[in-house]
C-alpha cells in the first residue's frame, strides 16, 4: 500500500475512521532527519497492508501538529480506534517502527 498524505480534510476518515491501527509520520519538506526518515516509511507502507502508513506535512498543516503536540519534527504516532497508542521522536531505524506497529 502507498503512503496517504493527511490533511485536515481527510483526517476523520482517513485516521479516526480508520478499521487497522495507523501509523503517522509528522514532518516537513526542509527537515534533514525527516527526509532520512521518509525512505523507511515508504519502505514499511510497501510490505505492510494490515495498517495504514499516513504522512502529515507540518507547514501544510499546523492545526493538525497543534492538535498532536508536535513541537520537533520527525514525529511518529500510531493510532488505533482514534486513540493514541505511541509516539516517538527523532529519526528511528526501521525495526523500531515496525515495532510500534505492534498494537
């Protein structure tokens, strides 16, 4: 599955109403961790079809940083049935994301 780019206008349906836990990836265009991040997520998106990988672009959408907290960038949420289940900062390795998937 590809990468689904959230915005306030999808938000509800894209992560609340979301039947698998989603996994999403707060960052910006101009952040240099956030672009070493970005390979592995579209990396998990491609081998991983029982969640819903999503990324949040920051500057686009500030409401949406604002409503999670996100005060550095690249943050990780995952989300199950609305709720938030984890979050993590900074630049992870693979294996730990795929392991906050793991809910």
């Amino acid at each position: 599955m590809s990468v689904v780019t959230v915005t306030k206008d999808n938000f509800e349906k894209e992560v609340i109403q979301s039947s698998v836990p989603v996994l999403i990836d707060f960052w910006a265009g101009w952040c240099g961790p956030c672009r070493m991040l970005s390979p592995v997520i579209e990396e998990i998106a491609e081998e991983v079809s029982d969640k819903k990988i999503c990324k949040i672009n920051v500057d686009e959408q500030p409401e949406l940083a604002r409503q999670f907290g996100v005060m550095s960038i690249p943050t990780l949420v995952v989300m199950k049935g609305g709720e938030i289940m984890k979050k993590s900062l900074g630049v992870q390795p693979k294996g730990s994301v795929l392991s906050m998937l793991k809910v």
